[in-house]
C-alpha cells in the first residue's frame, strides 16, 4: 500500500483537477481495497438458503469496489464526471450490500464486520463526492 | 454466451423486478463484455506520449463494463437503486472513454473500434435505464 | 466479440511468436468469455449449505478467465512463459470447477451447464499449450 | 486489511489443509495487493512508444494478482492443485513483469518501484508454494 501511495503522490500534479485533496482519495482507495476483500470473504463463506442474496450482492460490491479504486489508481485518466458517477454506483451498492449483511449479522461474524467494511467504503466515497462537488471542471 | 444466456432465462422469474426486459439485459451484458474485449485491446496498442490519457481511459471503461456485466448476471443480488447508478457511471464512463479514443480514430483503427463498442454499451445503458425507470420499486 | 477478434487480427504481427495460431487463441478467448459468464451466474445460484464450495471455486474459475483473457487480448504485452504458466492455472481450476459443479448435477442445471461451459475451457487451454509448446523461445 | 485478516482467521479450520500458515497466506494477500496497485499506477503512467510492452506486461500483472488474492480469500473454494498452479502462474507473471520494468527503472520511479513489488510478490508466491508442498493431498 504504502509504494502505491508514494507513486500516486508522484502523479498528484497530473491529476485533472488541481486542489484534488490526495488524503481522501488515498482514504478511499484503502476502503475501496479492504471493502473488496472483506466481501470477497463474506461472500465465500455465506452458508443456506437465504444467503444467496447476501453472497450475490457481496460479490457485486467487491467488483465496484475494484473498478473504483483502480479508476482512483490512474491519474491519467481521470475524468471528474465519470469519477463521480462512479462513486456514486460505489456508494450505492455497499450501502445495498451492508444492508443486507446486517440482516445476517446476528448469526455470522462474517456479515458484521463486511458490512462494517462496506459502511465505511459508502461513507468515504460520500467524502469525496463533497470534495470534488464545486472543485471540478463540468466536462460532458 | 449462449449456455449463460439459457442459464439467466431460467432465473428470470427471481429478478426482483418481474416485467425485467431479458432481451433488453441480454443485448446490455454482450455490449459489456464487447466494450471490456475492445478495450482492453485498445489500451494495449496504444502509442506516443499523448496516449497515455486513451490507455487508462480504456482501461477504466473495461474494468466497469466488467463489473456491470457481472452485476446483471447476479440474479439473486439485483437491487434496483444499486443496478442504476451502475448503469449510469457505466454509460458515463463509455462515453467518456469513446469521446477520447474518437480523438485518435484517424490515426488509429484500435481506437475508432474501441469508440464505437463504447458507443454502443452507452446506449444499451440508456435503454436499460430506460426500461427500469418507473418498473422498479425504488428501494434506499 | 466481432470487433475484438478484428482489432486482434490486426495485431497478429506483434505477437512474439510468429505462428501463433489464431483462431486457437480467438477460441480460447471465446471459451473464458463463456466460462466466466456461466460461472458467475452458477455461482450467484447455488443454494444450501453444501454449495459454498461450489459457489467459490465457480467465483474463482470466473476470475482466473477473466485475467486468462484479458491476458490474450493484451498482444504487445505477451510473454510466452508466462501465457504457459496461466494456460495451465486456468485448466487447473476450470477442471476442479466442472468436477465440483459436477457434483451437484443431478439437481442443479446451473451447475450440469457450467461444468459443461468450464470443460470446455479446459479444453481450450489445452489445445493452447500444445500448440505453443515447442513454438515459443524459453524465458525464464 | 485487519478486518479481512481477521474474517480469514476465523476460517483457518475451514482451510482443506490443516497446517496451512496463516502467516504466510496473509503476508501473500497483502503483496497481490500492494502488487495490483502498484502496477495499476504504472500502466498508468507509462509513455513513449517502447513502453506499451510494459503497460500490458503490469495489466497481465495486475489481474493476475488480483485473481491470486481473491483465490486466497475464499475458503471453503480452496482447492490445493489450482492453487499451486495459480501461485506459479502469478510467480512467473510477477517476475517478466518486474523484468520488464527494471529495463524502464533509470527513467521512471514508477517503473522501478513496480519492479520491486512484482518481486515481493513472486518471492511471496515462492514460499508459499514451498509451504503447500509436500502438506497437501494431491488431488486431480
């Protein structure tokens, strides 16, 4: 994590949008990582019937959550609106997701602390949704 | 793709949505993995230093029309609110990523390719979007 | 599909080992398609407790052809010994995958189409690897 | 990446080998990590002509990586010849690419970090292999 992070630093200036603040986005990549792998987890380890909806939107969060730390990862095609949408889809699949970990959270760890993960993950793409509002360039 | 397209018509009757156009979701999930296929071709090929932007452009709109690709063919897992925000920074990122590789389209075949598999994922979006706008249950 | 396998066709001449055979990769390419798509749905289908197995070994046979894939539409990138090495990670795991899904045939057609689906990319890898060996140069 | 480190242990017994190091398996996570960032940055940066070969050789990278990781995730999927093949498909792909950067090192920070994580993760994936041999059953 920490060599990604000085690389990215390298590429701050590059960044599409001056004044993108690098600490929430490095917040969000380490969410979006540890939101991957938590539903990787969850999703592996979900057991009867009524799980099959929880494996399935696990599943969904940990690939939103790799597509959008890997779109954070490349400077140079970062493009604000898409960004935002983004993280927006992100947003909204792992609230979905810890949603509906909670309702399994009574009997499996597992869900808990994957929807602890997919919390955070919403809330720090909320972060820098507010940081990016107003401080982007609207390009179609 | 024929066998996974039997197989999602035998779970058309989980979708959340009953109503849910197959043909619709079945045009959308070939026009992903077209754009993911042409894409990832297209940021492997690229050329010169003013390529760089188009490479990782490309490389976004593969990583998300994966995702989104993997989302449709998650029946138990399909929330509604989740499925449009995805859909919506999936056509976002398309006609972002079309919009540029159209820039390179005179000296590069990859490139006008790529635009226009991407052009035509955005649009499959947009008549997905389309449909589900107002047959969904909107759910937070 | 078309377009990739067109764009492909125009970087046949940059593949590092002249006569690479092309219409073997462009199936291979087809069969991860397919088995990604099958083992994603199969796996997002997989009901009571003793199908967590199956439901992880279908999301990792999905993963394993997607980079399989992707690696094969990447030409300026292709390395043989590498290509060699997840040729045969993807039979590996596509091979445990039929033989687990296998399992639950009998009362799952999800699973009976993916083993199918996931046979076949064996197959295909196979077919890959006979034709490259003795083809390629060694590397380490 | 504690949570998910946490989740894993609380599967150590679910593990198809008992005896599996933990330790190991964690500090593997953590490279295929580190690893698929850190190329995902240097895909993204690359420029000049000569440099595609190694943009698409740190996609290869990249994805494979990720795979690794996600295999590693997922317990009750834990199938000991997949993974043994997979972990010396992600060794030797870890290692061409590390290769390949090391040629870009003088002239790209990028590039020579990337090196030297692709080479942390291809002696990650060497010990674990030397601790999977000879402790697992062999199977088909």
């Amino acid at each position: 994590m920490n060599m990604a992070m000085q690389m990215m630093e390298m590429h701050a200036a590059e960044m599409p949008a001056t004044g993108m603040d690098m600490a929430l986005m490095q917040e969000c990549i380490e969410a979006c990582s540890a939101c991957e792998q938590a539903c990787t987890m969850c999703a592996s380890s979900m057991m009867g019937d009524e799980m099959m909806k929880c494996t399935s939107m696990c599943m969904n969060s940990a690939d939103m959550a790799n597509t959008m730390m890997r779109m954070m990862m490349r400077p140079s095609g970062m493009h604000a609106p898409s960004m935002m949408t983004a993280l927006q889809a992100t947003m909204s699949m792992s609230n979905a997701c810890a949603e509906e970990c909670m309702m399994h959270a009574e009997t499996s760890d597992d869900a808990r602390m994957c929807a602890d993960v997919n919390r955070q993950l919403a809330a720090s793409c909320q972060k820098m949704m507010d940081a990016m509002a107003g401080m982007m360039p609207t390009r179609a």
